[in-house]
C-alpha cells in the first residue's frame, strides 16, 4: 500500500488543487468579459484595488477558448461586438498609473498640507484619477460640477489662500484644466437655476436642444456610459439648485430617468459625500479647540514669561537704588 502522506504535505497539496480550480473558473470567466478576444483569454489578477476599481494588473496565465463554447445571446454578442468596435483598439494600451499621477502632484505643489486635508487630497486625487483613465470616461460639465463640489465643500475652512494653488497643481497632476471645470461647474448652476424637476428630467427625451439636454440623452442611451462618484454629487448638487430634498425616492425616480445611473451607487455617493461632510465638521472643530488651547496656552506662558520679567526689572531697580545708599553709608563712615 502506498504509505501516507504528511498533514501539512497533503494541505499543500489541497491548496494548489483549490488555486489551480480558481484560475481555471477565473479564466472561462474572463471570457464573458466585455471586449476579450474570442481566442485569447488573459488571466488577471489585480496588484491594487481602491476606490471599487482595478488597476496594475498582473497577467498570470493564457489559455485559448473557442467562440462556440461561449454559447453568447445575440444581445451579449451584439453588445460584445459594440465593445470591441468602440474601445477594441486601446486594448494593450498601458494606462496612467495613479502613482505617477500622484508624483506629479507633489512635485507641483510642494508645500506641506494639514494632515486632515492632505489625507482628503490624496483620496480624491485618486478617485478621480481611477475615473477618468477608464476608456469609456467622457468629461461633461456635470462631471466638473461634482469635482468642484468635492473640492469646495471639504476644503472650504482650508486656511489661507492655497485652496487655488492646491486645486490647480491637483488639476494637473490629473491632466485636466482647472480653469475650465471652474467654468463649467458655474455654468451649470446658471443653467440649472430658475428650473423645475420636470423640466430636468425631461431634458434630452424628445430632442437634445442644447449642450445639456445632449449630456442626459447620452446618460439615457449610452450602455456604456461611464458613471463616475463626480457624476453622482454632480446630479445631487443639481437637486439642491431646484431647492428639492435629496431623498431615497427622489434619487430611485433620477436613477430610472438616467437609465445608466444606478440608484444604488447614486445612493451611495451620496450618502458617502453626507457622512464625509459630517466627519470633516468633526476634525475641523477638533483641530479649532485644539489650535484654542494652544493659544490659550501660550497665552499663559507669555503672561508668566513678562511677570518673570517684571519681577526680574524690580529686583534689578532695588538692587540699583540700594547701591549709591550703600556708598552714602560706607561714605558717612569713613567721614565719622
């Protein structure tokens, strides 16, 4: 009989067999993902994850997969086909990594940053980056309008006058024009204001008549629209400018208009931006009572420092004064 393997050979063993069974499901998997070749298959696994999108992959493995296996719908191979036809020329493109993105930043703006801010910079340096290298991303002005939201509400108490130079060097590093998304941000204000729910939902739906109602009729029509957290904060800040309350409901009935706005992620944005908001308050009033004792504390070692001061000037008078009595004394003596 065959003698036993070791516990801990065996478990090796289990462990490769369960990984070796993951790549293979990994790999028929990837087959069914938009875009990928009917007779190349590339196993991927990603090397960072952040902001609910993968980036820096790391191929691992080929195998080669027949089109008939696949067994597609005609919707799945119409929709495969209008993948292929729109982006099939970028595949192999190497795409901007968010660690040059980030280089770029800091060599752009090297002045040291509040750690309560510099966390938010960096974060939203990187979403934003994660956003916009997806090939299907198109910058709108609704777009550039949730960007300034993030930007202008989290760093609103940013003291002094670096919140510009902050956002321009951040604009760069993203390759993007800070003075066109100022623009387009306040464009869409104007725009927006003055109008009722009705008349925005209905933009686009009968005819695209302008620059925006062309921006929801290819939210609408566009399958592969690609949604952004800045498109979210974008739609919800045109709420607060029709003066309507942001509720669950409201933002089912805009994500069932929009078609490709998902009333989950939209949700979620918005609930992320809120509650982002709230934890930004609560540092900043930390950071406030902080910086008040250390005044305050300061206060108290300046008001010490000018009595030690003070005391130190009367001791010297005394001492001062006391001399010529003394040489009066020792004069007077020597006299008698």
């Amino acid at each position: 009989a065959r003698p036993s393997l070791p516990h801990t050979r065996r478990a090796t063993m289990a462990r490769a067999a369960v990984t070796l069974a993951s790549l293979l499901v990994c790999g028929f998997a990837a087959a069914f993902r938009p875009g990928a070749p009917a007779s190349r298959v590339v196993w991927r696994t990603p090397t960072r994850v952040m902001g609910g999108a993968e980036e820096d992959y790391e191929e691992i493995g080929v195998t080669r997969i027949n089109r008939a296996m696949l067994e597609l719908t005609p919707e799945e191979e119409d929709y495969r086909s209008e993948f292929d036809r729109r982006f099939g020329e970028l595949r192999g493109v190497p795409l901007k990594k968010v660690s040059e993105t980030m280089e770029r930043f800091h060599a752009l703006y090297t002045r040291p940053m509040i750690p309560l801010y510099r966390e938010l910079v960096n974060k939203l340096l990187t979403n934003t980056h994660i956003c916009i290298v997806n090939p299907a991303f198109v910058y709108d002005p609704v777009f550039a309008l949730g960007m300034m939201a993030f930007y202008d509400d989290f760093l609103a108490n940013y003291p002094g006058e670096e919140r510009d130079t902050i956002f321009s060097a951040l604009c760069a590093a993203l390759d993007l024009d800070a003075d066109k998304i100022k623009t387009d941000a306040q464009r869409t204000r104007e725009y927006f204001a003055g109008k009722t729910e009705e008349q925005v939902l209905a933009l686009g739906i009968d005819s695209a008549s302008d620059e925006f109602a062309e921006i929801f009729a290819r939210i609408r029509s566009d399958r592969f629209f690609r949604y952004t957290e800045h498109h979210g904060i974008g739609l919800v800040k045109i709420m607060g400018i029709l003066d309507l309350e942001v509720t669950p409901e409201r933002i089912e009935a805009w994500s069932k208009n929009l078609v490709h706005v998902r009333k989950g992620r939209l949700s979620l944005d918005y609930d992320f931006f809120k509650t982002g908001l709230d934890r930004m308050a609560q540092g900043e009033e930390i950071m406030k009572q902080i910086e008040i004792r250390e005044k305050k504390r300061m206060a108290e070692r300046l008001e010490q420092k000018a009595q030690k001061a003070e005391a130190a000037a009367l001791e010297a008078a005394a001492a001062a004064a006391a001399v010529p009595e003394a040489q009066e004394a020792e004069g007077e003596k020597q006299d008698a």
